[in-house]
C-alpha cells in the first residue's frame, strides 16, 4: 500500500494548474545544431509575438546572427511584438576569463541606434535583476514564445550553446504547440517579470549605482512571494490524460522545489536525473538515499569534470571557478563511496558524460515512464535558494511521448561511460596543483560549504 509520503507528494502534483496537451504538439529537438535551426525557423515563421528568455545573449558570431534574424523578423513585419529577457547583471559583463572591450548592453544598444526602429514599436531587451548583485541570485527561467509555440531549452544564446563553431554545449530542446500554455508565458513575463520600478531597458542607457538595490530588493521580494503562472482554460486532473504544467520557483520554499521533491516522492520503479553540477540539495540527497534504501532504481547522468562549462585545462591560465568542477566531482565520489554497494548491485547507475572539448549543460527529471520535467533547474542550493527558475511538468500517462523520451535519453546516453567503482573518480591529491591547493585552503576556512551554496 503507499505510504504518507507518496500520497502527500501525488497530491502535490496532481494540484498543479495542468492544461490539455496533444502528444502531435510535442516535438523533441535531440541536437544543438538542430535546435539553432529550429530557433531560427520559428523567429522567420512569428506573426505575431516572439518573447524570448534566456540567462544572456552574447556578442558573438551566433548572437549576432540571431539578433540579425530578429531585426530582419521586424522588418518584414512592423507589427510584430518582439521582446528579451536577459540577466540584468550578466549583461553588463564578458565570458569569464574573456577580453572584452564592450559589454553585451551596450552591444544591444548599438544595435538599437544602428537599426533606428519606431522607438514605441521597436526590439525590447530587458534587464531582469533578481538581487543585487549576480552572485546572488540570476535570471535562469528557460522558454521562449513564437506566437502559439514554445521552444524550451536551458540554452543561453551563444556560439557554444548553438554549436556555431567547433565546440558545442550539449542541453535538451522542446517545442511545444499549445496556445494557452504560450499565453501564459507571455503573461507572466509581462505582467510578473517585466517590473519597470526594477527592471531596466538593456538597449539604453541603464542605471547602475546603489540608489537601484531597494528597488530591487523590493522585486525580488514581490517576485518570490507573489507571482506564479495564471493559466487559463485548465481542466479537472485526469490520470489518463497527456498534461502539462508552467510552475515557478524563486527563494526557498517555492513551489517548484515543492514539485520537484513531490516527484522525487511519486517514484514507483524508477527515477532518472540529469545535471550537470553534482551538488544537490539537501532534501534530495536525503530523498535519494531513501528511495535507495527502498529498492527504487536511480540513474544520474552528469557531466565528468572536463565537460564542465567551469573547466579550464591545466595548462591554460588558472581562475577561482576553475575549481569548481573538481568541487562536484569530490561531492560526486563521496556520494558513490556511500552508495558503493548499490553501484554493485545495479540499482544505481551513475553515467559520466564526456564527448571530446564539449560541453554538458543537461537538467530534468523523468519518473517510471510517466512524469517528464523539462526545467533550467540545476538542482543545486543556488537554484533552490537564489537563482529565479522555472520548469514544465508533463504527466504523460498513455505513454503517448515515450518513443521521443526514450530517443532523447538514449541519445544523451551515447557519449556517457557508467561509473563501476568510485575509485575511478580521482581524489583530491590528483588534481593539479592550483586546484589542490584552493580547495584545501577552502576546506581549512569550511569555505566550501558557502562554495556550495551560491555556485
């Protein structure tokens, strides 16, 4: 018979605000290169609104291109209502490690006067700050609006995450077609998100002294507490039927860290977890150990060290958050060491994803066969404390999306190398000097439990 907890955490989900969905709206992008073409293809198909989130949007050869897509976009339609959200932060700084001479903002505001649009009918770049500085706290809501479609990816827009160039970093792509679910995106990015007592107009000249922190201080309060999807046209919960669900998450507590306990809690067979930083909370370490000790099954996929977007190779200049992919993997060996006798026995499956110089950037969660969470959440303390996050739960009952999640995850499984014995991951005297040496400097201060707080 259930226990407590399954029913608490079934009652949870089956709450949510779910719409209808038909499975032919559902279509699952399973490369990089595929999902830029995809992005571009929607933007020269908009009629109507193209709404656009992403953590930030680079200058570089994909940005532009991009941003070259959505200028053209407007110049074949006037009318048509173009508007991106970025980090308000992020924006106003390079790539880590990377010389340059003129920030992303300024970059869009240059692009503004060159193109010299209707000033009440031109391209909108929003600066979204969820606190005052970026470290505590960024804009990480994923999915993007082209007029009834959504494209929903983890992805940032650059030439890494859109495979411009050699190197690739490798996250998941949906396109859902589903008017109302649009309509509530669009919605909340409007009516939620859009504050202008704190968020600024990136493509002109922004304010950045502290006068700025109460108003965003004030944001990010409202934001956490007050704001979630509004979805019309929803329908009783049916446990037969294909469904799906917008859910926000900011601060602790939130619905979207309540969710994804509860499908942490619904799992009957099987659980499986993609992140790229291995660094989870403490509610779902606790929530794995249990469904271990119960005989559920576990698979992790995440990505071996060097597929970091953190690492640096040892022979190329040292930075701080050079670190931080050893940090994960000392986190990641420490859990195998505890769960050895499960790696033995098979109930646990911890894959390493590794393809050449590429990059892993996969989040989400899939339980028996029957919930897909497609989300930008780390899961990780920072996206459960600080960053703004948002996921889309789909209850797929009939099994209608299987043959595609089941493509998707044979095809993240390709370039993975299952983990037999933690002792293939390399210990702390290993790691290269500067590694080494910062990271027992943090453990001496216990400045690696802060570490993993806020990174």
């Amino acid at each position: 018979m259930p226990n407590t907890k399954y029913r608490q955490s079934l009652h949870q989900l089956q709450s949510l605000p779910f719409l209808p969905q038909i499975a032919e709206g559902v279509e699952f992008i399973y490369s990089t290169a595929d999902y830029k073409q995809h992005f571009i293809q929607l933007i020269r198909q908009a009629k109507t609104r193209i709404y656009i989130t992403a953590l930030y949007w680079q200058n570089d050869e994909a940005g532009q291109e991009m941003l070259a897509e959505l200028y053209q976009a407007k110049q074949r339609n006037p009318q048509l209502d173009i508007h991106v959200f970025v980090d308000f932060h992020r924006a106003q700084r390079g790539l880590i490690g990377a010389e340059t001479q003129q920030t992303n903002a300024e970059w869009y505001t240059e692009q503004r006067q060159k193109h010299a649009l209707d000033p009440q009918n031109d391209i909108a770049f929003h600066g979204v700050p969820i606190n005052t500085r970026e470290l505590f706290g960024v804009l990480h809501i994923k999915g993007s609006v082209f007029d009834d479609t959504i494209l929903y990816s983890g992805a940032s827009i650059n030439n890494v995450y859109l495979h411009q160039q050699d190197k690739y970093r490798y996250d998941r792509y949906q396109k859902i077609r589903n008017r109302a679910l649009a309509d509530s995106f669009v919605t909340f990015l409007s009516d939620c998100l859009n504050d202008q007592s704190a968020v600024q107009r990136l493509d002109q000249p922004v304010r950045k002294d502290k006068s700025i922190r109460p108003a965003i201080r004030h944001y990010r309060k409202k934001l956490s507490q007050h704001s979630q999807y509004r979805v019309s046209e929803t329908v009783r919960f049916d446990p037969n039927q294909l469904l799906i669900s917008p859910i926000f998450g900011l601060s602790n507590g939130n619905q979207l860290n309540a969710v994804i306990e509860a499908l942490f809690g619904v799992v009957q067979q099987k659980l499986t977890i993609c992140t790229p930083y291995f660094n989870f909370p403490r509610s779902l370490r606790l929530q794995l150990a249990q469904l271990l000790k119960e005989g559920k099954a576990v698979e992790i996929i995440v990505g071996d060290k060097t597929a970091n977007d953190f690492y640096v190779a040892p022979d190329k200049p040292f930075n701080m958050s050079a670190a931080l992919p050893y940090l994960y993997e000392m986190n990641l060996r420490n859990f195998c060491k505890k769960q050895q006798k499960m790696l033995n026995n098979g109930q646990l499956t911890v894959r390493l994803w590794q393809h050449g110089d590429n990059s892993y950037h996969l989040k989400g969660v899939w339980v028996d066969d029957h919930y897909i969470l497609l989300t930008g959440n780390n899961l990780n303390p920072r996206a459960w404390r600080l960053d703004a996050e948002n996921a889309l739960l789909i209850q797929d009952p009939q099994q209608q999306l299987q043959p595609q999640v089941q493509r998707e995850l044979q095809t993240i499984r390709q370039h993975t190398q299952q983990l037999r014995h933690y002792r293939e991951l390399e210990k702390l005297h290993s790691y290269p000097p500067e590694v080494k040496k910062l990271l027992n400097r943090f453990r001496r201060l216990q400045a690696d439990k802060i570490v993993r707080l806020v990174l």
